[in-house]
C-alpha cells in the first residue's frame, strides 16, 4: 500500500515537471517571436534629407541666353522654359535671373562678370547656374575669314577659346563655389552655308569636345552637348527645298525659334533632372 503510494505520488510529480516545462518552453518561444516582431517594428527610419523650397537660377551668356529667336508667347528662351520646369517638376518655387546678352563674346561675358553689381548678388545665391559661350566666338571668326575659313582657322580659334572659356568658369567659381553648372556648347546653323568648308563639321565636334573637357576641371560642372540637336536625320534635303531649318528663327537662320528653344530646353533639363544631389537638397 505504501510503495503504491509512493509510486503515486512519484507520477504525479512526474506529469507536474512535464507540464512546467512544457508551458515554460511554449511561452519562451512565444515571448521570443513577440521580441522579434517588436524589434522588426521599431527598425529605425532612413534619414530623410529636406529639400529646398526656393531655387534660383542664374543665366549668364550671350543671345541664347538671352532668348532672341523665340517665337513663343512663353519667351526667355531656354531659361524662362527650365525655370517652370523645375518649378512643375519638384514643386518648388523657382526663379531665374538672365544674364544674357546677345552678341557678346566670351570675353565680352568675362568683363561683365567682373564688373556687374547685380550679377554679384545673384551668382553666390544660385542653386543653378547655365552658360551659354562660344557662339559668337565662332561668328566673329567667320566675319574675319569670310569664304576663307578653313577647318584649321576653326581648331587655332578653339585652342584660344578653351583658354577664355576656363577664365571664364574660374570667374563664376569665384563667386559661388557650390552651384553646379551647366555649360551649354555651341551648335552649328551654318551646314548649308558652309558647304565650302571641308571639314567643318568635325571641327564643330572638335569644338565642343574641347569644351567639356574643359568643363570636366571644374567641381560640379556638366556639358550640355546641342552640336546636332538642329540637325537631325534627313534635316538637309529640307533645308534645300524651304531654303529654312524648321528649328531655327528665319530672321536670322541662327538662333534657335520656339520650338529649337524646346528642344535646348529638353537637353539642359536632362542634365539638371540626372544632378539632383547638387542643387535640390539642403
């Protein structure tokens, strides 16, 4: 009677510690699973960087810059057009300021950088800047030559203009270290007036790949390369049957018309759109 008992009480000591470590295993597992999905939960947040509110634009150049040749109520070129870009785009409020003026040169550009009190008030403030230079390097170099010009007048002009052109840039840095800038080349209008000039086209890709190279030194500063954005496949045999590039102003066959100044638009905004890192973040 006494080792039945016994044995009794021995089982149900058993079932007891069976059933303790049962639910003690049960609730440490549970216990680790909520732990885990707490932790999951409260997994820190990627930190946010603020954008900016308001940015300012500022064009420095010559007449693309300026805007002359568009033909569109929106007027201002390329830079009123990127300006409500970026504005539509990133839902900031965007402002520009146009230095552009037509028929100056590259030094012509210089010297005003230097000498105009505004423009020092406005470069240190950009959170973009645009230049326009070269064109009317070129033109002045024609109206030297004339008929004469050859691809080689072309390139001793680049070599000189690539030396104006880093001035140039060194200049803008000099008041605002931190902008990115967006150089815009130079285009040639002139395919079916310089059909004299052998060459002449690879000179303009010279050109121009000098110019980005020339870029390429300086901190946060793109090349907008437009050589054959007014030239497209099948451009020529329209030129010689309307006598007018359908892209450019026919006052002039130079600068570009509203739509050439929708498509200058279209590439620059391409360059701003892919360096967002530099100017739209605080």
């Amino acid at each position: 009677m006494k080792k039945k008992s016994i044995w009794i009480i021995i089982l149900i000591a058993l079932l007891i510690a069976v059933g303790g470590g049962t639910y003690y295993f049960v609730n440490h597992n549970q216990q680790q699973i909520t732990e885990t999905k707490t932790v999951k939960k409260t997994k820190p947040k990627k930190k946010v960087i603020p954008k900016k509110t308001n940015i300012s634009i500022v064009a420095v150049g010559d007449s693309l810059t300026q805007g002359v040749g568009d033909s569109k109520s929106v007027g201002g070129g390329y830079v009123t057009r990127l300006t409500k870009r970026v504005q539509k785009k990133y839902k900031v409020k965007a402002e520009s300021h146009n230095y552009g003026v037509s028929g100056d040169t590259s030094q012509q550009i210089m010297a005003r950088i230097k000498s105009d009190k505004k423009m020092h008030q406005d470069l240190p403030k950009a959170d973009i800047i645009t230049v326009t230079v070269g064109g009317n390097d070129f033109m002045h170099l024609l109206q030297r030559k004339g008929l004469d010009l050859t691809a080689g007048d072309i390139a001793d002009e680049q070599v000189q203009f690539d030396k104006r052109l880093k001035q140039l840039l060194t200049d803008i840095r000099a008041y605002n270290d931190d902008a990115p800038i967006y150089l815009i080349g130079i285009y040639n209008p002139f395919s079916i007036y310089l059909s004299n000039v052998k060459n002449a086209k690879t000179a303009f890709i010279n050109w121009n790949n000098a110019s980005a190279k020339v870029a390429s030194t300086f901190n946060d500063t793109y090349f907008v390369d437009i050589n054959n954005l007014y030239q497209p496949k099948g451009i020529t045999k329209k030129i010689k049957k309307t006598g007018s590039n359908p892209y450019l102003y026919t006052k002039d066959h130079f600068h570009p018309n509203g739509t050439g100044y929708d498509m200058m638009t279209d590439k620059v905004f391409e360059k701003v759109n892919g360096t967002t890192k530099e100017w739209l973040y605080k």
